[in-house]
C-alpha cells in the first residue's frame, strides 16, 4: 500500500482526524459491504444482537474500577 500525499502531509501535521478520514476514504470505502446475515441470523436487530453478544465476550476493560 502506497501513501498519497495527503495521507502524508495528515500524519506529518499529526492531524489524527484527517488522517483516518484520508485512510478510509483510501483504502476502505470500495471494500464496505453491509451483512444481512451473520452466523445464521437474519435481519439488522439480529445481526445486531450478534455483533453485541460476541463483543460482550471477548471484552476486557484496561482498568480494575469496571
């Protein structure tokens, strides 16, 4: 993956915003595919409830007060 200018000039200004911004619009835009189904379930409050469930397992919190 080659950087553009902009891209560059972004993370030489250390405009972090901008940067990602840049980086999407890039790299990411054309690859977005909205899923309609996710391990065997339909619709957007399931797929939803998916993503949800499989977060709340996986997460970790950086400090000890949660």
């Amino acid at each position: 993956m080659a950087f553009n200018d902009t891209l560059c000039d972004r993370l030489c200004q250390k405009d972090t915003v901008g940067f990602w911004k840049s980086w999407r619009k890039r790299f990411c835009a054309n690859n977005l595919k909205l899923t309609y189904v996710l391990n065997g379930k339909f619709g957007d409050n399931n797929v939803q409830h998916e993503f949800t469930e499989h977060f709340k397992r996986i997460f970790t919190p950086n400090n000890m007060s949660f």
